[in-house]
C-alpha cells in the first residue's frame, strides 16, 4: 500500500512538474516582431512631435491676440505628447534600465520563429544584428533625454503665457519658442535614426513591408 | 534550587540586548517571507485588482478639482495604491512569465514611472508660477488618459503572457 501511494506521489508530481515548466506563449512570434512594435512606435512618436511643433507653430503666430482659446489649444496639444509618448518613452526607459538583456530578448525571439529562412539570417547577420541593437540603444537614450527637455520647454511656455498672456510676443518668449521648436526637431531625428536602423534590421532579415510596416 | 543550563542559555539570550545597551534583538532569524500563490486564479485575482484600481485613480482625477487644495493628495494616494497592486499582480507572476516577459515587465514598470513624472511636473509648474488649479486640471487630465494607455499595455502583456490562463 505504501509503495502505491510513492508511486501516485511521484507520477503526480512528474504531471505537476510538467504543467510548471510550460511556456506562457506556445506559438512562436510573428517574425520581426520586435522590429514591427518598435517601428510603429517610433512611427507613431514621430506624428506626434510634428503634431506638436505644427501646434507650437500656431501658438507662436497667435502672437497679439491674446486669446485664451488659443492656449487652451497648445495646452491641450502639449496633453496629448505627454499621453500619446507614453508608451514609447516607456519602452524607452525600459531598453535603458535592462540593457543587452532587452535585445537578448529580441535574439531570442528571433531564434523562436517558426520561418526558418528568418532564422538562418538572424543566425548569419548575428554580428551586424549586435551592432544595430546598439546603435538603437544609443539613439533611443539621446532621443529620450532630447525629448525631456522638449516636453518641458513646452510646459515652460505654457506656463509663462498662462502667467502672462501680452508676453507671448516678447523676446524673451520668442526665444523659448524657438529653443523649444529646434528641441523638438532633434527629437525627430533621433527617431528618424532609429526608424533607418531598424529598416536595416528588417532588410538583414528579409523581412518584408506587411511584416514590420517599414 | 538547581536551574537547568538550557534556561540560563536562553535567559542570557534574552537579555543580552538589555545588557549590551543596544537596541533589542530578535534572537532568531526571521521567517522566509511568505510568497503569494502563483495559480491561475491568484493572477486573476490580482489582475482584476490592477484593472479596478486603475478605474480608481481615473474616478479620483474626475473628481480632484472638488477636494480643492487636497485634489492632488487624493489623486497621489490613488496612484500609490496603484503601484501597490501592481506589485501585488507582479508577485502572483511564475519564474517562466517573469523571464519570457521580463521586456514586457520592464516596460509596464517603466510606464509606471511615467505616470509618476506627472507629478513632479505639477510641482515643477507651480514653484514655476502656475496656479495650482490650473496645474491640478492638467495632471488630472494627463494622469486619466495616460493610466488608460497604461492599462491597455498592461492587458495586451497580460494575454501575451497568458495571466489566469496556464
């Protein structure tokens, strides 16, 4: 009887066993989906920058009108980059705080996909892939530090007219105006650089347009 | 009387904090913490806590206006008792969600970050002259709309991750 209750024991805890070990996610990722999430990410963050210099624009040529309902606009417009950056400052952030483990993390779901072409080239190009996920690390932490001092050069400006609308066409407002406009434009080249390495990546692995959006 | 050597040992244990002067010690060791269940139903649990706190938080930055100068201690203590149950939800994970989604992990933790940048910009725009009204109307505003982003990632992560599902 004893030796019977080992062995159910033991055969329960080899299925207890199995069950623990099983993947979160069975099917192997879309290929390049990595690249497909970052890419429309920086897509994305790019609109958004150029909404808000378009908006900054507006603002600044709203100069002696001293309308409320025009910086009630840029308010909203600097709302919406803080919201709508969220997710990518996030990934952002998140890159920086993981380092190379984050792109172990993209190598290793290369590695998973089911396209065994996809596979084969990452294997290849895995020197150049290296290269490439460093770069990106470097443009995204440039990005993300240009894009702080961006958003609060907006919120300064904002700030500043709120106090006192007559001193939207000042020089020393002008001058914050232009400061912020010449920030944000950086901001647009980081993730333009960032936008061309990945077109990089995805042409390595000849990855095609449906499957990355670049 | 004799007494046992075993009660002098323990005796001597025990007061020893109050003879050496120094702040009493336990004498053994602290218990292992106690780790949360990682079942199905306790990563339930613990996500639904983070879906409703985030209602919460969005609840408390509708309404933070009305508590006057108190709107942003409201709004403060509803974000922390976001974190909270975020930290909760991340301790029902299992070492394999925690490793394949640590991206994922890393990311949600960040966003978190984020959304505290909020309020470090209220304080910065009001020791810059904004009002504090009109500072409180844009964190609000910022904080509702950005944990909604927040919350989106945190469900399409939870299902890449299967959460409540293995």
């Amino acid at each position: 009887m004893a030796a019977f209750l080992c062995a159910l024991v033991l055969v329960s805890n080899l299925i207890l066993c199995g069950c623990a070990t099983e993947k979160p996610a069975d099917a192997g990722p879309a290929p390049g989906s990595g690249i497909a999430e970052y890419a429309q990410l920086a897509k994305d963050a790019s609109k958004n920058v150029r909404a808000s210099l378009v908006a900054l624009d507006r603002f600044a040529g709203s100069a002696g009108h001293n309308s409320e309902s025009d910086l009630a606009a840029f308010s909203r417009a600097v709302q919406d980059l803080q919201v709508k950056s969220q997710t990518v400052r996030a990934h952002a952030q998140a890159m920086e705080a993981r380092g190379d483990a984050y792109f172990a993390n993209w190598e290793t779901n290369l590695a998973r996909v089911k396209d065994v072409q996809v596979r084969e080239l990452a294997e290849r190009h895995h020197e150049e892939l290296q290269q490439s996920f460093q770069r990106i690390k470097s443009d995204t932490q440039q990005g993300r530090g240009v894009f702080k001092v961006y958003l609060a050069g907006l919120r300064g400006l904002r700030v500043t007219v709120e106090k006192d609308p007559a001193s939207l066409g000042s020089e020393s407002t002008t001058e914050l105006i232009k400061k912020a406009r010449e920030q944000g434009e950086q901001v647009e080249k980081q993730l333009d650089a960032i936008l061309a390495e990945l077109r990089g990546m995805a042409a390595m692995l000849k990855l095609s347009k449906s499957q990355t959006g670049l | 009387m004799r007494i046992p050597v075993k009660s002098l040992c323990g005796l001597t244990v025990a007061m020893w904090p109050v003879f050496a002067g120094s702040q009493p010690v336990w004498p053994y060791a602290p218990p292992p913490p106690i780790a949360a269940p990682t079942t199905p139903s306790a990563q339930r649990n613990a996500f639904n806590g983070v879906k409703s706190q985030v209602g919460w938080l969005q609840n408390s930055c509708s309404t933070a206006t009305s508590y006057g100068d108190g709107g942003y201690g409201v709004i403060w203590q509803q974000f922390q008792n976001l974190r909270g149950a975020y930290a909760g939800f991340k301790n029902t994970l299992t070492p394999q969600q925690l490793s394949y989604g640590a991206n994922e992990i890393a990311e949600l933790d960040a966003g978190l970050d984020i959304l505290q940048e909020s309020f470090n910009n209220y304080q910065e725009d009001v020791a810059a002259g904004q009002s504090t009204s009109s500072a409180l109307n844009n964190l609000a505003q910022v904080l509702s709309r950005a944990s909604g982003v927040w919350l989106q990632e945190f469900n399409r992560d939870s299902a890449r991750l299967r959460v409540g599902q293995f």
